[in-house]
C-alpha cells in the first residue's frame, strides 16, 4: 500500500497528486510547493506522530522532487544511457523534518574512465539545474555541496563502487563522516536498478569488513547523550538541546550500523531497528522502546520547528525542556535512555 495511502484521506491525497501530475512548467512548482509546505504545517499541528508525519513529509518531498526532476530533464539534452538520481542523509532515510538541506547524487552507466568523464560534462549542467530549482521550492542547497551538481558527486557506477570501497577499506574520518549520509541512499528518480545495485555493494563491502564497523561504532558513540549525572536532560547554558546532534542521530547512527553489519538493506531507521535490532541483539521489547523513543524524539523536533514558524519560514532557537509539561518530561528522559541503552549496545556488541 502507498505511504500516502495510510496517511492521508483519498480525497485529500488524490487532489494533492492530481495537482502535482499536472504541473507542466518547472516555474510553478515553487508555488506549489509554498501551499505543501502550509498544508504541511497545518497537519503537523495535529500531533501525528514523529515516524508517521517525516514519513508523510518525505514522501510529499520525493514526489515534488521527481517532478522537479522530470521537467528539468526535458530542458536538457542527456546522454542515452542509464542513470538513477539518488536520495540521501534524512531524505534517503524518509525522515526529512521541516528543516532539511538537499543531500542527493546522480549515477550513471559509463564502460571507462574517459567516457565517465565525457558524459559528467553532459550531465552536470541538468544536475546543476535541478539543485537550484529544488532550492528555489524550499530545499535548501547543502552546505557541504553533497548534491548531483558537484562534480565530485555526479559519478559513473564505477566510480561509485570505488569510492566506497576506498571508503570501507582505508576507514578515515571523512570516510566515516561520509558514510553517515551517503550509506543512507536509495534511488529516487531514473534507473532505479543503478541505485539499488549500489545499494547491495554498499551491504557487501559492510558486512565483509569488522575493521569498518568497529570504527562505524566508535564514531557514534562520539555523540554524547543530553543526561546529567542525576540522570536529568541536561540543556546547555541558554536551556536549549540541540535534539538532532544529541538526540534522533543517535537512533539513527546506532540503527545503520545494525543494518551494515548484519546485511539488512533497508534504510530508514525504524525499519532498521525493526529489521536488524533482532540480529544485533535486541530484544522485541528493546526494539519497540527504541522505535517509540526515536518516533517521540522526531515530534518533538518537528513541534519546536513549528513553535519557530514565521510564515513561511523556521528561524529554529533549539528545544527547550523546560517548556514541556510533567508528562512529556518523563517521555523525553525515558527517550533519551532508550538512546544511552542503544549506545550501550553498541559498546556490547563492538567491545568498545
């Protein structure tokens, strides 16, 4: 069943695709994404849940991309062969917030190095042409230029492959850094076959590779739990948690390092928890605490983003528990165990 199915009434989501189908002109989907973007904001405020409301918002997302996609693509003459824009980071995983920068790459079939590079130079310009049109619909270019338009990132099939296995084989901080967002890709628009054979490598070279996964884990210990000595949240000195660094990321790390290692391809983080926690290790029960602590910790992050609302726009000032009622109080401290528990699993299971 469609995601959209589960999330939204039929007549809402058959007016919403309706719409988008027919956009014709790139230049509009700005426009239309201004109205998702409220639409989403009101159905925000109605407390779904945090797994269910970024899967909705990532969904929406990825359908709006592909359109961007597709209607940049009639703009540009590309080479008849096969290739597969990629999603990645949050957007990857299908857990985009409100607050989200583009992390994407594009992957095409090349038989050498010479064609790969002759066919880069024909590819770029669409790619670089896509970025600025999602920007203009409000996902924001990343900081880290980890998008198709960056030559670095807008590679043949090959030149992927060896990436990664640079990156697995000689693991160094960057290559640990870069797995966080590009281990998370799945395809989202063209050859999908290419993105999913990319995919089954990426599972290949981590579960082959102990070294990896004991520096995977190690780095993810690196961020440290918002819990005092008393075991009270501890904010810093304005009040504020940064509940993404400190927070989700945690759940997230700790779940892709689950699927890496034990070969479960999915990418999204529940569906890690749920497909690989069994095979790290967890308990049903610990897998159902952790789910519900990651989904508890994504609604609060989207609550404090429209709580930062001003029209449009979110200038975020970070979360501050002390605007929480006793319950949720209590919910947010059993969150964050649930989070030192994961880490605690790690240490387990990679003898850190």
């Amino acid at each position: 069943m469609d995601d959209l199915e589960v999330l939204l009434p039929a007549r809402q989501q058959e007016q919403l695709l309706a719409e988008l189908a027919a956009l014709e002109a790139v230049d509009a989907a700005p426009e239309f994404a201004r109205r998702l973007r409220c639409f989403l904001f009101a159905l925000a405020g109605r407390g779904i849940g945090g797994l269910a409301m970024t899967r909705l918002i990532s969904v929406f997302n990825d359908r709006l991309s592909q359109r961007v996609i597709a209607l940049t693509a009639r703009h540009h003459r590309l080479p008849q062969v096969d290739w597969c824009w990629l999603a990645m980071g949050s957007e990857g995983r299908h857990e985009q917030t409100f607050v989200s920068d583009q992390d994407n790459g594009l992957v095409f079939n090349a038989s050498d190095d010479r064609e790969a590079a002759a066919l880069r130079a024909l590819f770029l310009p669409f790619a670089q042409e896509v970025n600025r049109r999602l920007a203009e619909c409000g996902f924001a270019l990343c900081s880290g230029q980890i998008m198709a338009g960056n030559p670095a990132w807008c590679l043949s099939y090959d030149e992927w492959r060896d990436l990664f296995i640079d990156w697995v084989r000689r693991p160094e901080p960057t290559a640990l850094l870069n797995a966080t967002i590009f281990f998370d890709l799945r395809p989202l628009y063209g050859q999908g076959e290419l993105g999913a054979r990319l995919r089954s490598l990426i599972l290949a070279l981590t579960t082959d590779t102990p070294a990896f996964q004991h520096l995977m884990a190690a780095n993810a210990l690196q961020a440290a739990v918002p819990l005092n000595f008393r075991g009270a949240v501890a904010a810093d000195g304005a009040g504020a948690l940064d509940l993404k660094k400190s927070g989700s990321r945690i759940f997230v790390d700790a779940a892709r390092i689950f699927a890496l290692t034990t070969g479960v391809g999915v990418v999204n983080t529940s569906e890690r928890l749920h497909g690989a926690g069994k095979l790290a290790g967890m308990t049903p029960g610990e897998i159902a605490a952790a789910d519900a602590a990651f989904s508890h910790v994504l609604r609060l992050r989207l609550d404090q983003q429209l709580a930062d609302r001003a029209g449009d726009e979110i200038d975020s000032h970070g979360f501050k528990p002390s605007t929480l009622h006793e319950v949720d109080t209590a919910i947010l401290l059993e969150s964050l165990r649930q989070a030192r528990r994961l880490q605690q699993r790690l240490k387990l299971n990679y003898l850190l």
